[in-house]
C-alpha cells in the first residue's frame, strides 16, 4: 500500500483550494452563495473552500435528479448493478487518498479513514448481488384462473443527508443501494465534512461517464440546515434519509411527514455494554476500550455505558485504569496514536460542560479527563478519554454526548442490568459480555435489549453491512445497509391477473347485464 501524502492524495481526489459544491454529476453549477471553509481538526488549518448551494441552484438540482430517474428506472437492474460494481472498483483505486482526506477533513485515525472507505467498498459489493434479488411475492388468489403477486418499482429521487463522523461510508450505504433499485440520489454532506462528498462526487463522475449514466442520477448540494430543510419539504424528493442528532431527525421527520413521504432516521445512541460475572474480561476490555475511545467518541454507536456486575466491578476499574494509561492522543494520521481531535470547538465546549455537569451530579472521576494544550494540540480539539462512576438516572447519563466519557454502572442482577441498558431514550446499540448461554438468550429475547442491534460478546461499534443498521425509540426507526433494508428505496405494488374468461367479483358480488 503507498502511503500518499496529504497534498498527493488532495490532488487524486480532484480537491482545490476553492470548490464548487453543487453538481448534478459531470456538471458543477455555480451559485450565488457565499463559499465557506473547511478546517482540519487535526491541526486547526483550512484545507479549502466549497460554494455553498443556493436556492436556484438546488432546484435545477432537484429537476435534473427527476429527468435522470425517468431514465435510469428503465435500465435492467443488473446493468445498474455492474455500474455499482465499477464504483466498487474506483473506490478500490482512491482507497489511500480517500481514506487520508475522511482522516484528515473529520479526524478519525487513518485506519479508521481506510476503513470507512473499505465500508463503501463492501456495500458496492452487497449492491451488485442485490441487483439480481429485488425480488417480490406470488400468493395464491381466491378467484378461479387468477394469480396475484408483489413487485417492487423504484420510488425516485432519494435525498441523503449525512453527519460529519461517518462523512463517506453512510452516504454509500443509502446511495449504493438506491442506485441499484433504480432510484438517483441528491446528497447534502455534513458542512463540517464538505471535501469528503466532493472527493467521492469526482470518483463517481469518471465510472458514471464511462457507462453512459444519465446526468442526474448522483447530484450532491453543500450548506448549512437550511438545504436540509429543502429537501426535506420538497415533494419531488419521496425519500429523505437523514443522519445526525435526535433534535435534527425530528425535525426532518416532522417536514417530510407533512407531506406523506418517507423519512428514514439513523439517530443519536447512548449505548451500553453489559460485563457479567461470566464475561472474558480481556474481550470485554477491547471491546469497551474500542466502543468508548474509536473516533473520540464521535460515533453513533460508541459504547457510552458500562454495565458491570458488583463482582466484577473493582477488578474492571482497574483494567480499565491500566488500559486507558496507554492510549496515545495526537495527530490521527500518524499511526501510532489511538485518539485523534473532536471534531471542532463546539464539541470541546460539550465535553467540557458534560465534565462539569457530571461533578455536580455527583459522579466520581475513575480516569478524569481535560482539554490537552501545546505542541502537537494546537487546533484545541483535543481532549482526554475520561470515565467516570455515576447512577444510571442522571441527567448527563440520559444524554448522548458525541466525545469520548464513559459511565461506570454497577449492577447485582441481570435483570436490573438490561433494565439500565434499556432505561434511556435512544436505543441503537447495545452488547453483554458473557460465556453463560442463558445469560445471552435472555438478553436477545423480547424481554432483553430493546435496541436495534444487540451484540454478544463483542462491542457496540462495527456493525457489518450485512445487517439491517439502525435503532428504535429515539434512534428514529430507520434501517440502512444489509438485510431487506432495500425496500424502503422502492414502492411495492400487488398485481392481478386474470387469465380466464369470466370476471369474478370479490365477496361473490353479482352484476346482471
């Protein structure tokens, strides 16, 4: 593999010191909007601008997406998915240079950044095989010489909203999919990522041109909420599928209802692991130091609790004192660091108020935590892993805060164990830890975890793209990547025919003529 350099990789990936951040595939529009800048967390610097989308610019967005669907819809599925298959390819090609600029632009770890990119590469993967299953039903009809059956159709214009952490992967698991059902996709990127979505706009454009793909079919728009909001209440989007805050998706969720159409939320998550009295406490350890520290807490599934049994409980503060001691924090492109920056001041200023507001509930700092300043930490993103004891019930403990504090929560039995898990608004992911088979079926039955995914013994982050990924309650509901999750890209439709001679009526109704 060769290890790019941050300025060769910014030039693969077709990233300038100004941007335009409006296109509807081979064309980028101009807009009146003011440009506005985007800043590295690693180091504090601007690695470039991107021209906001205004007003007119996202409705010729909008009506070239619509002209494209009517055309794409038409093409055979498997031919969509061999264009798929070639993005796949492209990605394999950018993969370095890509997964350096995610690092880079949002501050996870390199090998966080590669892996993000493997994500995209994996569901182009999933997408092919899709192509050739979007499959429905045949059911036996109560009428005489008739058969009745399921079909599924493309839907349309499908609108991607995605949130800084994950500032590729997300939107390739909505877009990879939609494409292959048929449908073509405006996505409006974090504008705390914006690069990202340019990068990978560039890398579509060439497999697209290629294949004769109509302009449309991949468009992206840069802004702030107030694009969000546009598509959300644009009727010509059928679709709007959006990840980010709680307070975000109800807000989407509210506009798109509105109008009757489909909104799919991947939300926030305040997720726990449970570690028994039967856990491997060296697997428990990874997993929970993994879940609480990866990408400085900016994930939708860091593991924000630890669940521990009372017999457990000194025996695991101590392993986790002896662990975080060795992570190092710093420059995330450089490999050996664990812990990059957050993501910008903003969420310095979470992590501090969420620090505070612990100690005046009456928590006790287990490992505490700090804003790190000097050399190497000038951009002033930088924080300290922190874990603190606290009771389930507090108001901190209730939230999610997107930066890298970890709960400590002991427990006696693991019934009061599931009900702490389960006993918070947000229900995305959650995990046990244990070698007892009862112990497990007893959290995966339908008096256990109440999250979207359930792990057993292993973490709550790294989900496979094979899975259905979402949550319940304040998760909002939605799934994205494996499973079935293609259908909500499409609309369903039951057929009828009637192959005889006669036209039988429902309910033996009788017309005499």
């Amino acid at each position: 593999m060769k290890n790019f350099g941050l300025a060769e990789a910014l030039a693969k990936l077709g990233i300038r010191k100004s941007n335009l951040g409006t296109s509807t595939g081979q064309k980028w529009i101009r807009s009146k909007a003011k440009s506005f800048p985007s800043f590295s967390p690693v180091d504090g610097k601007q690695i470039g601008t991107v021209q906001a989308t205004d007003d007119a610019a996202f409705d010729k967005v909008v009506k070239q997406a619509h002209q494209a669907f009517l055309q794409w819809r038409l093409v055979p599925a498997p031919k969509r998915g061999e264009v798929v298959r070639q993005v796949g390819e492209a990605l394999r090609k950018y993969k370095e240079p890509l997964g350096k600029l995610v690092s880079y632009e949002m501050g996870k770890s390199y090998q966080e950044g590669l892996g993000e990119v493997q994500e995209m590469i994996d569901i182009c993967d999933f997408a092919v095989g899709l192509s050739r299953q979007l499959h429905g039903l045949t059911m036996h009809s109560e009428r005489p010489q008739h058969r009745m059956y399921e079909q599924y159709h493309p839907l349309g214009v499908v609108g991607i909203i995605s949130a800084f952490n994950f500032p590729v992967a997300v939107w390739s698991w909505n877009a990879m999919i939609a494409w292959v059902c048929g449908d073509t996709c405006i996505w409006k990127p974090s504008e705390k990522t914006p690069l990202c979505s340019i990068a990978c706009q560039n890398i579509v454009n060439r497999v697209f041109k290629k294949n004769g793909v109509p302009e449309g079919v991949s468009c992206i728009v840069n802004g702030d909420v107030k694009i969000g909001q546009r598509m959300s209440a644009n009727e010509n989007i059928p679709l709007v599928s959006a990840t980010g805050s709680v307070r975000m998706g109800k807000a989407v969720g509210k506009t798109v209802a509105e109008r009757l159409g489909r909104a799919l939320l991947e939300l926030g998550g305040n997720n726990a692991i449970i570690i028994s009295e039967h856990a491997n406490l060296e697997m428990a350890i990874r997993g929970a130091l993994f879940g609480a520290v990866g990408t400085a807490g900016q994930r939708c599934t860091t593991t924000r609790r630890l669940i521990v049994h009372e017999r457990m409980y000194e025996t695991v503060k101590e392993k986790l004192r002896t662990a975080y001691r060795q992570l190092q924090i710093g420059n995330p492109l450089d490999e050996t660091n664990h812990v990059g920056p957050l993501i910008d001041a903003l969420a310095v200023k979470a992590y501090r108020n969420a620090i505070q507001k612990v100690k005046s509930e009456g928590g006790t700092w287990l490992v505490p935590g700090g804003v790190l300043k000097g050399k190497g930490y000038e951009s002033g993103c930088y924080v300290k892993p922190a874990i603190a004891e606290v009771k389930n019930n507090f108001e901190i403990v209730q939230q999610e805060t997107f930066v890298p504090i970890l709960y400590l929560i002991k427990y006696k039995t693991l019934e009061e164990a599931i009900a702490y898990q389960n006993g918070v608004k947000q229900g995305l992911s959650s995990a046990l830890m244990t070698s007892q088979l009862q112990e497990m079926e007893k959290f995966l039955s339908a008096a256990g975890s109440d999250c979207g995914i359930a792990n057993v013994n292993i973490g709550t982050s790294g989900a496979e793209i094979g899975g259905a990924f979402g949550g319940e309650k304040e998760t909002g509901g939605g799934r994205e990547s494996g499973s079935d999750a293609w259908k909500i890209y499409m609309r369903r439709q039951t057929n009828t025919i009637n192959f005889g001679d006669t036209l039988p009526l429902a309910q033996g109704i009788k017309f005499e003529l």
